[in-house]
C-alpha cells in the first residue's frame, strides 16, 4: 500500500526532502501494519470477550480483547523505522520506541486498539483507530500527518486519510483492496447518532439533537462504537456526537486517541469537527489521556451545532 505524500525542501534544498522522503516510508509502514493486524486483531478476539481485572487509564474496566490488540499493536508498530513513540487507550504513558522523537523524520503513533470493546458482549461493531503525528505527544490535531480506521463489520474495511485524501479499502484478501479514491462526506445529512444518556445532555446540546430529529429527512443510526456510527456518517452524511455531558463537561472520548484521528479524517472527506466551538484539531492538549466533547459530520449540521451552543 505505498504511496508518498508531497516532499518539501529545506534551505539547501536536500535536507527537508530527505527527512520527508523517509516519513513518507515510515507512514507507509504503520498504514501496512494497521491493515496487516487487522485479521489478528478480529481472529483474537475468539475466547477474549470477557473482562480483565485491569482498568485503562480512563478508568474503563478492559475487555481481554483490548489488551490482546493493544499489545499487538505495540509491538508491531514500535518495531517500524521512523516511530519515535507508541501511545494508547489502553496504557497510562506514552512507549518510547527508541528514536529521538523531536527528529525531523520521526513520527509518533497514537491509538485506540479496540474501540467500541462494550460491543464484544452482544458481539457487535468495534474497530481500530489510529493518528500518526509529526510531534511528541500529546499532541494537537494540527500535527496529524496521517489517520485512519479499521471497522470489524461483517466485512474489515479501512479508511486512511493522508496527503489531503481519504481513501477506503476492503481487508479482506491477502493485500487490501482500494473500495473507493478521494472520498468525500455527503454535502446533504441523513444520518444521527448521539452518545451519553439524553438526561445528562446539556440544554443547548439537547435542543440542537431535538432540531436534528425532527427534520424529517434525517435518521437515527447509533450502534454503541464510535468507528461503527462514523463509518456510517462519512457514508451517508450526517452528524455523529458524544457531546459534554452535565457531570462531565469534557465528554467520554479521548482527544489524542479518538477526537484528533476522526476529525483529522471527517475534515479531510470535505466534513467539520468541532468541540463545540472550534475544530478537535485545534484543542490544545493538557494530557495524553484529555477527553473533548467530540462532534462530528457533513459541514452544514456541525455548522448548525456550534451556532446552537453558541
Ligand atoms: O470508549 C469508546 C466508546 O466505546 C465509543 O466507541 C462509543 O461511542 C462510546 O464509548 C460508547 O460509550 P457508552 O456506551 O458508555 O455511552
């Protein structure tokens, strides 16, 4: 799955080139890997449905799943040429991979090994969500170089935005197979799906979703696994949200791991992101385990939302 993003010059014209040359190989790498462990990753989560006796560092009780794909991916994805640092849901610190992280050609890899793992119990969707950043983390969403998903549906598909595009494979031969090139959010929304429980939505927040519901040219879809309710969103356009909730102004999703790779992505098809009031990739970050109240979708109800919450 090679591809090469677009390689800059620095002031003698070699060095910037050389250092874009070999972090263009480096995402390269991760993309590879991600869609390589995908099969591992769903074959492994037979017999790890229950959960461990651990907690991430969110305080959310582990599936086995969630630490068998976490490791997986860690030890995959620190072993590339090029990844400075491995970051996860899962673990409370940042995994120094052994490579100077401020390096021109370095990148660091954050990600949500199993998402949606509350799923594995009535064995619904979940996936696998992954950022790849030119920074140490935490990091601000600005500094995303490439994104992407894994979606465990009744078929594995992947979406990977980088160099400007976002482009959709199917993963389930021995190489992926290109679904679909420059994809782009539909301009006209058909699908919601909200998370939190409605009582705990704040006022401004539940006035936008009652608007939302009651255009008649708009459907419910909400299966309980951001990736899942996204995937659908960026298909059909739309609006995905787990927004602030009144004991919990910053939400439940984890801005390094969640907001900044899905927005990244929904941006990139021509779709908004926003905390409410700016986009996720703007957030600055305190920590690596941050949450943001995350709203995501076609430009025009995102638009909408932050007009309501004004
Ligand atoms: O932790 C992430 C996640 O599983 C998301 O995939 C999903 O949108 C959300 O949590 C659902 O959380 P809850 O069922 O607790 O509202």
């Amino acid at each position: 799955m090679s591809e090469r993003d677009g390689g800059g010059t620095d002031a003698d014209g070699t060095g910037g080139e050389r250092a874009d040359t070999g972090r263009a190989a480096t995402i390269d790498a991760i993309v590879d890997v991600v869609a390589d462990s995908a099969e591992d990753i769903r074959s492994g989560l037979v017999g790890r449905r229950g959960k461990s006796d651990r907690e991430n560092p969110s305080g959310d009780v582990q599936a086995e799943a969630d630490v068998y794909a976490d490791d997986l991916l860690e030890a995959r994805l620190s072993a590339i040429d090029g990844v400075a640092e491995y970051a996860s849901e899962e673990r409370a610190d940042v995994v120094d991979c052994g490579e100077e992280a401020t390096a021109a050609d370095t990148v660091a890899v954050a990600v949500d090994p199993l998402d949606g793992s509350s799923n594995l119990e009535p064995n619904n969707t979940m996936g696998t969500v992954f950022a790849v950043y030119d920074e140490p983390l935490p990091a601000p969403g600005t500094s995303i170089v490439a994104s992407g998903w894994v979606l465990y549906g009744p078929i594995t598909t992947m979406a990977v935005a980088r160099g400007g595009t976002v482009t959709k494979f199917e993963l389930s031969g021995e190489e992926p197979t290109v679904v679909e090139e420059d994809v782009t959010i539909p301009d006209d929304p058909l699908v919601y799906g909200f998370g939190g429980r409605v009582p705990d939505w704040p006022d401004d927040f539940a006035e936008f979703a009652r608007a939302v519901e009651s255009d008649p040219s708009h459907k419910l879809r909400y299966g309980g696994a951001m990736i899942g309710d996204v995937n659908q969103v960026l298909t059909y356009g739309g609006i995905f949200a787990y927004p602030a909730l009144a004991d919990n102004p910053r939400g439940k999703l984890r801005l390094q791991f969640e907001g900044n790779p899905i927005g990244h992505l929904i941006e990139t098809a021509g779709g908004r992101s926003s905390d409410g009031s700016r986009s996720l990739l703007s957030v600055e970050p305190n920590e690596l385990h941050d949450r943001v109240p995350l709203h995501v979708g076609t430009a025009v109800l995102i638009d909408r939302l932050e007009a309501t919450l004004e």
